[in-house]
C-alpha cells in the first residue's frame, strides 16, 4: 500500500501544480489519502513508541510546509498536520471513556482542523475514526456517506472517487500484493512527502526562470 499511496500522490501533486485543469490527475490522487490515513491507523495500533511517531509526524510536517505551500500553491497546513492533529484525536478518544469527553475531542479538533485550514480539513479526522473503529461492509457505508455530505457540504464531487481506495482495503487487502513484495526503504517512505514536494517546487521555480 506505501507504493500505492506514494505513486497516487504524486500523480495528484503534479496534476494539481502543473494540469490543474486535467482532472484526471486529481482523480487518480484521490486513492492517496485514505491509504495514509489507514496506514496512520495502523501505525498507530502497532506502534511500540508513540512519542516517537508523533515527533516523526511533526518533524515531517514541518520539513514539507513551506514547499507544500509553494509547489501547490496553497495557505493552509499540509495534510501530515491533519493526520498528526488526527492521531492526538484518537489518542484522546481512547483515553477518555464518557461520551462528554470524546464528543468534546473530536469537536474541538474538527474546529481545529476546519479554521486553521488544515488540508481536507475535518473529513481527514472523520475518515481516520472510520477506519480506527470500522472494518468491510460499515467502513465502506461510512465513507461514502461522508463523501456525500461533503459533496453538499464543500461541493468535493472529485473526492467521491477516493472510496476505490476504501473499497480496496476492505475487501481486496491482497490486490495490490505483488507491489506489497517491493521494499520501500524507510527513509524513502518517512522523506517522500517532504522530498517530493520540495522537487515540484524546485521544477515549478525553474520553469518561472525561463
């Protein structure tokens, strides 16, 4: 799945900096976020020092902001920031039991995520807790209801093409088994946001040059 993700986001990054009126390249991104936002889940559970994850999440974000803002020519925080801001969330929710508690977590960081304009905002929390506490048939339900709301809500027709992905990790863990053979060395999966972002950045100041 890292491949995947990684392959799918560069093609949604290049569409987005240099075709962005070719919506094919958007659509094909749209299988690369939920696959990291599973994999945040994942990590998450399995993790044997999350103080050490989150600081690798932080570290990350912070290396990618200032090209993420020039190579994709956008304001906000890169979507590394609303997956850290997610898994502090999920923290939070399994600390605290009462419904009081969680449903104050999780609106103070969809507040968070939606007024300091953090890519895809509080649909990148919501599709996390899909993940974290669904599984098949109810994970699938879930996210093509969010993709709904968030069709009427923000008009993110484009972003209904980002269940394929869902759909994939429910139900066909093993389609993308002969890419899960290749070993994607780790420095390569921790840098890549950060480094290929910086390389678009790079190509897009030099084309401005000529």
């Amino acid at each position: 799945m890292q491949l995947v993700a990684m392959i799918t986001m560069l093609v949604d990054h290049i569409g987005k900096a240099f075709f962005p009126d070719q919506m094919e390249w958007r659509i094909v991104g749209r299988m690369a976020f939920p696959i990291y936002a599973y994999l945040l889940v994942l990590g998450y559970q399995r993790t044997s020092n999350l103080k050490r994850y989150l600081l690798r999440l932080t570290l990350i974000g912070i290396l990618s902001q200032y090209p993420f803002m020039i190579a994709l020519d956008i304001k906000g925080i890169n979507a590394v920031g609303t997956l850290l801001i997610s898994l502090l969330a999920l923290i939070g929710l399994d600390t605290y039991k009462s419904y009081l508690q969680r449903g104050l977590i999780l609106i103070a960081s969809a507040i968070l995520l939606e007024f300091g304009q953090f890519d895809y905002g509080m649909y990148g929390l919501l599709l996390v807790c899909i993940y974290r506490y669904t599984k098949f048939h109810r994970m699938v339900a879930l996210h093509l209801l969010l993709n709904l709301v968030f069709v009427f809500l923000k008009g993110w027709l484009i972003e209904s093409f980002s269940v394929i992905a869902t759909i994939c990790i429910a139900y066909a863990p093993n389609l993308f088994g002969w890419i899960g053979k290749l070993r994607i060395p780790r420095w390569l999966w921790l840098g890549f946001y950060p480094i290929h972002l910086t390389v678009l950045m790079l190509v897009e100041m030099l084309l401005l040059t000529k």
